[in-house]
C-alpha cells in the first residue's frame, strides 16, 4: 500500500472469505489488510462488531485493479 493512499472497504465476509480472497488479491499485486472488530474487542476486553462480520480493505488507488477480481470471487463464493 503506498503511503498517502486512503484506505477503503472492497468486501465485508466471513473471516475465511476474507482470507482467501485477500491472497487472490496479493497474487495479482494488490496489497490488502483484515479488519477483525470482533476479535480487537475481544482481546481489549470488550466486545465490537459481529464474529462473522470482517472487512477486507486496500488502497484506493488498486480499486478498479481489484474490482473485477472481488466480482468473480463473490460469483463463485455466494
């Protein structure tokens, strides 16, 4: 991710959809970052978000390079 590029949300899933299509994205180049809520309050000592409920972000400057592939992911992953 570069330095100055703002973060954005390209999916919201299960924390193993997220995964998987966070790898799918580094192999085509694009740098992408886990956002657990549940799990961070968890570990704080309090509890925020839903445990099935994580958020994949990337830059938005990769966002029309990752479109396509979040499209044929969920596609396949409904």
């Amino acid at each position: 991710m570069r330095e100055k590029d703002q973060l954005i949300s390209i999916y919201s899933g299960s924390e193993v959809a997220c995964i998987m299509l966070k790898a799918q994205l580094e192999e085509n180049g694009i740098a992408a970052m886990i956002r657990n809520d549940f799990q961070s309050g968890v570990a704080a000592g309090f509890v925020a978000g839903f445990p099935s409920f994580i958020d994949l972000y990337i830059s938005e400057s990769d966002k029309t390079m990752a479109e396509p592939i979040v499209k044929a992911f969920e596609e396949v992953n409904r």
